[in-house]
C-alpha cells in the first residue's frame, strides 16, 4: 500500500510537471518542483529497504520490531505526505497566479485589438459614408442649379459631367431638356420674326392700295362730274335746236351707256374698297397677335 501510494503520488506529481510545463510556468516554479520530485524519489529508495525488512521479520514472527519499524516508516511516510502536499499547494499557487496573468494579458491584447479594429471599422464607415453622400450631394446641387438657371430664363449651356449613375442621368436629362428649350425658342423668334415682317408687308400694301383707291375715286369723281356736265350741255343742245334731235338722241343714249359704265366702275370700286377694308381689319388683328406674340417672348 505505501509503494502504491509513492507511485500515485509520483505520477499525480510528474502529471502536474507535464502540464506546467505545457503551460510555461516560471523557471522558480519548475525548480521547486525538480526539488520536490528528487526528495520524494529519494525518499522512495530508503522506504524500500524498510519494506523488505519489515516482510522479513513478518515471515520471523518478530511482530513487535515489525510493528516499530511499521510506526517508523508511516511517520516518515506522513512528513514527506505533508511535504509533497505543500509542494502541490505551492505549484497550483504559482500556476494558478501564471494562468491568471497569462490570461490577463491575453485579454488586454484582445480588447485593443478588438478596440483597434472597431476604431478602423468606424473610421472607414465614415469615411465611405461622407464620400457616397458627396458624391450624390454635389450631382443633386448640380442638377438644382441648373434647373433654377433654366427657370429664371437663362439658358447657357453648362458644363455636365459623365456619369452611368442616376445623378448623372438627371444631369444630362436636364441638358437635354435646355437645349430642345433653346431650340424652340429660336424657331419661335424666327417665325415671330417673319410673321412681323409679313405684317409690315401687308400693311405698306394695304396703305399702298388705300392711295390707289383714293386716286381712283377721285378720278370717278371728276369723271361723274364731266359726264354731268356733257349731260346738261346734252340737253341744252337738244332745246335750242330741233334739228339736232336725233344726234341728241345718240348723245344721250351714249351718255345712259356712260353712265351704266360709270355705275359698274363705282360699284367695282365700291367691291375693291370692301375688300381692301377687310384685308386692312385682317392686317390690324394679325398686327395685335403679333404684339402679344412679342410681348410673351
């Protein structure tokens, strides 16, 4: 039994060498521990012989010196029981105490890495945060002021940049939409332009054709007036002389020929001033759409 015990011990005590060397505990540590070990197998080889005396005097009958011998080695047994105890308690301190600090600074060297990383994950969120909102900031403000340009009037072109994203589509929508806008708007000023000429025109025209009308009726006038007159002077001969009845005859009928060709002219004249009247009305209201054509431009 004392032998089985030594052994256990010895096994339980080179595990417990095994396992603090495994962990690198300090040179002290395994020092004391070689100390302990060599005792306890020194210890070992002089229990042995007692061992065998002990049997021998069994196998004598000498009881009591075996019994004497038996109480010497149990005590001795006992000192290096407690010695090795100790020993233990000492170790399991001193491994307890590596193991702590060893986990301590496992722990701080994970917590800054880990602080570490959380500060560059941090920092690169932000940093790819403030770059995608500037880059869909700065095309919003782009495309705003453009459109506020195009809405106060002012069509200049701008510069646009490329782009495949949806900020950049807008921009060149917008573009796009100025420029059909600045198209439309100088067709609209050249068909204005055109249309106000063809006003002009048609009004010297209209006024050109007044004049006419005017000299053509005063030439009526004065050809009312000199047919008037052969008329009276018709008749004045057809008074005084009998003998000129049938020329006076002639005369006048000459004369109702002139006078129905006279009657045709006037109311030819008559037709041409109505006509010349409605083109002038016609003149005046295209005049009035081409001034309100203007003023919206």
């Amino acid at each position: 039994m004392p032998t089985i015990r030594v052994r256990s011990s010895t096994a339980r005590s080179m595990s417990n060498s095994s396992r603090t060397k495994s962990r690198k505990v300090s040179r002290n540590t395994l020092r004391v521990f070689n100390r302990a070990l060599s005792m306890t197998l020194s210890s070992r080889c002089r229990m042995l012989p007692g061992l065998q005396n002990q049997i021998t005097l069994i196998e004598q009958n000498k009881l009591d010196e075996a019994r004497m011998l038996a109480n010497t080695m149990l005590a001795l047994q006992g000192d290096l029981m407690d010695m090795q105890v100790q020993l233990l308690r000492e170790l399991n301190k001193q491994s307890a105490a590596a193991a702590v600090e060893s986990a301590g600074t496992r722990y701080e060297q994970a917590r800054i890495i880990a602080l570490s990383a959380i500060a560059v994950v941090l920092a690169l969120t932000l940093l790819l945060a403030w770059r995608l909102s500037v880059s869909i900031i700065h095309p919003v403000r782009q495309a705003l002021h453009i459109a506020s340009t195009i809405a106060d009037g002012d069509l200049t072109e701008h510069r646009i940049p490329d782009g495949k994203d949806e900020t950049a589509q807008l921009l060149i929508t917008l573009g796009r939409m100025r420029t059909n806008l600045h198209g439309t708007i100088d067709q609209i000023y050249a068909a204005a332009t055109q249309l106000s000429q063809s006003v002009q025109e048609m009004g010297t025209i209209a006024e050109a054709s007044a004049l006419n009308l005017q000299l053509q009726n005063n030439e009526i006038e004065q050809a009312a007036v000199a047919v008037n007159q052969m008329s009276q002077a018709a008749i004045e001969v057809a008074g005084n002389a009998s003998s000129t009845v049938t020329e006076s005859k002639a005369s006048t009928q000459a004369a109702a020929q002139g006078q129905e060709k006279l009657s045709a002219t006037i109311l030819s004249i008559k037709q041409l001033t109505e006509n010349v009247l409605d083109s002038s009305h016609q003149a005046e209201g295209l005049a009035e759409r081409t001034q309100s054509i203007s003023s919206i431009l």
